[in-house]
C-alpha cells in the first residue's frame, strides 16, 4: 500500500517554540562515526548549534566516563553525548511488547532528570547519551522486518497499525532532534519507503522541540506520542523536560500536521486529588486536537524494581518519589523479575476510573493497554 498523504489541515499546523534545547557540555566522536555519512551531518549540525567541545577520538573506544562515582561525575555524565557506532547485534531487533512489534534505536541515554527514569533500571553504565552514527544503514535494514510481527499485527485492534517500531525504547527522540536530525530522517524514511502493506514508527516524548518535522513526508505512517503526567507529578519529578503545556502545544501541532498522535500517560501515581490532577490533563489534551485526530493513549502506572530503586536514589538522593516496598505488591516477571506495583485495590480503581474518563473525554481515542 502506498503512503498515505496527509491531511490538508498539514497547511495550517504551527509550530510552538521550544521551551527546552539541550546543550551538551561535551561531545565525543568515534573514529568510525565520524567516517559514517550521518555522523558527518551530525557534526554540521552539533557546530551549527553551537556545540564547542567536541573531541574526535582516535579509535572506536570511549574513554573511562565512570568517574568516581560523585555527583560531579553523574552530572558530567549526563552531560555527555557521544556519537557512536553501535554493536551490529543491536540492529538484530527484538521484540517489545506491549508497545510495539520491533524495538528500533536511534540512540540510548537521554539529558533529562525524571526521579523516576525508567532508564535506570534498563541501562547500565555512566548515564551518557550515545547517538548511533549508522542510521541510514539501520533505516534500510528495516526492509528484512516490514511485514513480520507480534504485537500490533498479531491482535485485531491494532492491525491496522500493521508492522510497528519502537524508537523511544532507550531514550527520548525529540530531546536530541535538534542536534542529530535523527527523528526526522527516519519519519521522512518511513513516509516514503516502498514498503507493501502497512507500518508504523512510533516515538515518545517528553518534549516539545517539532517545528522540524510538520512539514516532513510522513504519509500517516509515524505516530508521535507525548509523556504527560498529572501537574503535580510532572512539577515534582520531571526535571529538565518540556513542561507540559509545551508538549501538549507540540501534541496539537503535529496532529494538525497530520500526524497520528498519542498520549503516554505514564507513570500514573495515585497522589492527593489524583482524580481532579488526571481529569484536568485529559481536558487539556482533547482542548489542542483538531478535530478527528487519529489518538491512542497507553497508560503506565508507576512501578520499580530492586535495581532501578538503587539506581534513582544513588542518582536523585533528595527525590521525594515514593518507592516503598511496603506500600506496594511485588510481581514477578517471565524469568523470576521483581516489580512493585500497587496494590491491587489500587490498580483495580485507577484503572476503572481512567477506562471510563478517558472513554468520556476523548471520545474518539483508542485506549491500547493499561498496565
Ligand atoms: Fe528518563 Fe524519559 Fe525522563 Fe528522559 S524523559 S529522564 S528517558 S523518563
């Protein structure tokens, strides 16, 4: 099937400013990014930015980014982008459920501080942002997958989306757009591939960065998702992102642009008054939608394993985040993984009430999995 084209409402879609640019404080550069086409094109752009300390390094090794463990070194860290070649076992993808059929990476890490990061639990090593210089490379690799899958075109209600992948899975796209470019080569590589049947690339975002894609080819075929959380769960624990109203103003820009949106509303927590907070973010989000627009919305409740607790409170030690095992159920997952979710009476009335607020404030949305 040939790309879709997009709404004529594309024409009238504007671009809210950014209201958070990252600026690396440094920049490493292997030796074999550098010699890829696309590392090239990053490094315009990271000197168009600005960007002064960028160091070229002899070989393909980053230097020890471990530091001593202090805080200075943590900060440094995540101050840190490098731009690299990833392993080529990364471009043989794996599943990952419930999101998507096919975890696809642009880059792992991300510059923001959430006390909840769900990155601490996955990642493993200094928190620097590695950008992966093979893309053109990874995009026409997608061709062996388009067609295979289990999530989404295994199950009647998403086959529509047809092959999906997943770009947020380890870091957030649009935190790095305007220094790599990334997010839009692969929409436009999405939108205008001869692909036979349909596909989907799916993104999710703490920010709001999207002047440079509204006008991109994306024929339907990318659906940009926003994080959002109640006020004050976002006020407390999402440092160094795009508030809220900015990325629901970048939500309603790229719906207008065509694009098929979502919301992640993730990681739901229970707080004081959370069904005023919740009812009030969903109001807001149905106030920027054009009319029609093609929504999902996914909704993450909050959870954490042994590690990821370990991991934030080394990382955030003045976090107020609630991770008390006490007050929580522990799950375990296929092979004997700890998680602790909230209690099931818990779970059973935030799950209950969003099932029936979202169905009444978004009417037209697509609710595709609660967890
Ligand atoms: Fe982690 Fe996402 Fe927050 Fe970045 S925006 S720090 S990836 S939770």
């Amino acid at each position: 099937m040939p790309p879709v084209a997009a709404p004529s409402a594309a024409l009238t879609a504007v671009a809210p400013a950014p209201t958070r640019l990252w600026t690396p404080k440094r920049v490493l550069v292997t030796r074999s990014a550098a010699e890829r086409p696309y590392g090239q094109y990053v490094l315009g752009r990271l000197e168009q930015a600005g960007v002064e300390d960028v160091e070229l390094l002899q070989g393909d090794r980053l230097p020890n980014l471990r530091g001593d463990g202090d805080r200075a070194a943590f900060m440094l860290a995540k101050n840190t982008m490098a731009l690299v070649v990833p392993p080529a076992s990364l471009r043989r993808l794996q599943p990952i459920a419930p999101s998507a059929d096919w975890r696809f990476d642009l880059a792992q890490g991300c510059p923001a501080h959430c006390s909840y990061c769900y990155l601490a639990g996955s990642l493993s090593g200094p928190p620097i942002t590695r950008v992966y210089a093979d893309l053109d490379e990874a995009l026409t690799g997608l061709d062996a997958y388009v067609g295979r899958g289990s999530v989404t075109s295994g199950t009647a209600e998403r086959g529509g989306e047809g092959t999906t992948f997943e770009a947020s899975c380890y870091t957030d796209p649009l935190a790095l757009e305007h220094l790599t470019g990334g997010l839009a080569r692969a929409i436009t590589r999405f939108g205008t591939a001869e692909w036979s049947g349909p596909v989907q690339l799916r993104a999710t975002t703490k920010f709001d960065d999207v002047a440079s894609l509204l006008d991109l080819p994306h024929g339907g075929r990318t659906r940009l998702r926003f994080s959002v959380n109640a006020a004050s769960v976002a006020r407390r624990f999402e440092a160094a992102t795009s508030p809220v109203p900015g990325r629901l103003a970048a939500l309603g820009a790229v719906a207008a642009a065509g694009y098929p949106v979502g919301v992640t509303i993730a990681p739901i927590m229970p707080v004081d008054g959370w069904q005023q907070e919740y009812g009030d973010l969903l109001d807001a989000i149905a106030a920027v939608l054009p009319p029609g627009t093609d929504l999902t919305v996914e909704c993450i409740t909050h959870r954490f394993t042994p590690g990821s607790k370990a991991t934030l409170t080394e990382w955030y030690p003045r976090s107020r985040l609630e991770m008390d095992e006490g007050q929580r159920t522990t799950k375990r997952g296929k092979f004997g993984a700890v998680k602790h979710v909230y209690p099931k009476e818990t779970m059973a009335e935030l799950r209950g009430w969003f099932q029936d607020a979202v169905a009444a404030r978004l009417p037209g949305a697509h609710l595709l999995y609660w967890t």
